[in-house]
C-alpha cells in the first residue's frame, strides 16, 4: 500500500461515524449550521454575554468598516431627531430613511455606515439613518415613540422620501406608517416603504417562534423570547403597534419585503406578504434561497447583501420617480 492511501480500518471507521452524521454533514450549510451553534452556546451559555456587551461589541466592529471610498458619513442632531446622514460622492438625489435592527437592543447609525454607504452608491440617494432608545434600559414604548416622532416630522415637510427598516427596524416602520395612517396624516410624500427581513410578530405564539428554525441562524427561539421580553417589559405583545401582523395595511404606499426564506423570522414574514397582498398593497417580493437573517448589512463581505444592496437601490429610484442608472454598480 502505497503513502497517502487509506486502510481498510480507516474506512471502516469513517463510514461507522459518517452513520451518526447527517447525510449532509460535509456540506458547508452543515458546517454553517454547527457555528452557529457554537456561537449561541458560547455567547450565552459560556460567555453570558448581555445585551449591554453585545452591544458594544458591535459598536468596536463597525468601526473597522467605514463603507467604500467615496462615502461620507456626517452625525445630526436636530430638536426632532439625532442621528447621521450618508451620502456617496455628494449625490442626493432623493432620500432613503433607514430605521436600523438589532432586536430593539443593539445597532446604531454608525453600525449601518458601511451599509448605508453601498446604498447610497446603488441608489445615488441621501440615506439618513435616525438613532432611537435601546432595551433593556429603554423599554417599550420608547423606541416607536423616537421613529413615530422622526416620521412626523419628515411628512410636515412634504420632502418626497422612502421609508425603510430591517428586522426590529421593520418592526418600527411598519408600526410608525400604519399609526401616521390612523391618525389621518397626509402620506403622500411617501414614495414607498421598504422592510428587510421584518420582525413583524413579538407574540410567544408567532409562527417563527414556533417553527425555530435555526439551521441558517444566529439566533434562535430562546434569544428571540429574552429580546422580546426585554423590550415589552410586560407590555401586551397583541397590541398592532408591536405586532404589526395585525394592522390592516390599508392605502399603503408601494412595499419592497425581503427576507431569505430560510431564515429564523421566514414563517411570520410569509405571513407578513399575505397580509399585504389581501390589503391589495402594491408589492415587490425579493428573497434569497439561504442567507444569514441581517446579511443586507455586510456588503463588504456577503455577496448576497452586494445583491441586496442593487436590488433596494434600483427599486427605490423606480419609486422616487428617477430614471435607472445605467451603471448602478460602478463607481462613477
């Protein structure tokens, strides 16, 4: 037998273990799967990691990403709202609000630079990021007071604008326009709204929380439920303002939804589509076969959230009324 060949034993060996595997455990979803889980045990079985920590270790990270060259992040702080604004290149020719995630607990407008920035490059659009209270030491309804506020105040202005959030910022969003609607604002300012992967349903009972997927996830029912618990802090999770399932969606302007369809919050986001479409809402579906949930902010490393990031730009100058780009993904 030659150096390098395999004996008869280890064969044996291999096919006994790979009988206790999954028939795909050589697969990189696999291995995927497996870090996750490592990662949920180590954050807060090992580690105990809160979200005060959690949150700072993001904050250290982001910082090691400022977006590609060409951005420009400015902070603002003004009596209605505090937060920053990005633009690439000085283009403004439109503006995208973009209400950050972070299961009400974490993120931040300096968190979403880079993102922000790969945006405003795909869109040539002003991408303002507004900031907002965080759980545990801002419980509900803080942070839906800070996004209704910041919304209140963008439609007295009348500037025509895109109104977009992702995960818990979805959440924000979706629950900031149904109660501009409720109280009978003046929406037409409001070109579209865009939800990314949205946190639409903090009930126990949700269909995600159910279902658990987390093959495809870094968290899972158990963070999901603390999250939920940290921000409600006893608060009905019936009420439609945190459950946006149950608003009506009535005389929506145009949704762009995203999510992966293998991610944690999959289930409710289906739900989510159904319930617009019944509202008869003018919608735009893009989903991705496998994606981590909050890949759209990771464009320097995740081809997915590259796509995203061409896919959200050429959607929203289509709903602010601005001609295609003929390049959108060049650097000019």
């Amino acid at each position: 037998m030659t150096t390098g060949e395999s004996k008869p034993e280890d064969k044996g060996r291999t096919d006994a273990l790979s009988s206790w595997l999954p028939d795909d455990w050589r697969s990189p979803a696999a291995w995927l799967e497996q870090a996750h889980r490592a990662a949920r045990l180590l954050r807060r079985d090992v580690a105990h990691v809160t979200p005060w920590q959690l949150r700072q270790a993001i904050e250290v990270a982001s910082r090691l990403n400022p977006g590609p060259w060409g951005g420009d992040f400015r902070e603002v702080k003004t009596e209605h709202w505090h937060g920053a604004e990005v633009k690439w290149k000085e283009h403004d020719e439109g503006t995208v609000v973009w209400v950050h995630g972070g299961a009400f607990a974490f993120g931040s407008p300096r968190v979403y630079r880079a993102a922000a920035v790969h945006l405003a490059r795909q869109s040539r659009c002003k991408v303002v990021l507004p900031a907002y209270r965080l759980a545990p030491e801002h419980p509900f309804p803080a942070a839906h007071d800070d996004v209704l506020a910041m919304l209140r105040h963008c439609l007295s202005h009348g500037e025509k604008l895109v109104l977009m959030g992702d995960s818990a910022g979805a959440n924000l969003v979706l629950s900031a326009v149904e109660q501009c609607q409720k109280e009978g604002l003046d929406l037409s300012s409001l070109a579209g709204v865009a939800v990314l992967s949205p946190w639409c349903d903090l009930r126990q009972s949700s269909a995600s929380v159910a279902q658990n997927a987390i093959a495809h996830s870094p968290f899972d029912q158990r963070d999901a439920l603390e999250y939920i618990h940290n921000y409600l802090n006893g608060h009905d999770p019936k009420d439609p303002r945190v459950c946006p399932l149950l608003s009506s969606f009535q005389n929506w302007p145009p949704v762009y939804l995203e999510y992966a369809e293998d991610e944690f919050l999959a289930p409710d986001v289906k739900v989510l589509e159904e319930r617009f479409q019944k509202a008869g809402v003018v919608l735009h579906v893009r989903t991705e076969p496998r994606a981590v949930h909050g890949w759209q902010v990771l464009p320097e490393w995740l081809p997915e959230a590259r796509r995203s990031s061409l896919a959200i730009g050429s959607w929203v100058r289509r709903a602010l009324s601005l001609s295609p780009l003929t390049t959108p993904s060049s650097n000019g």
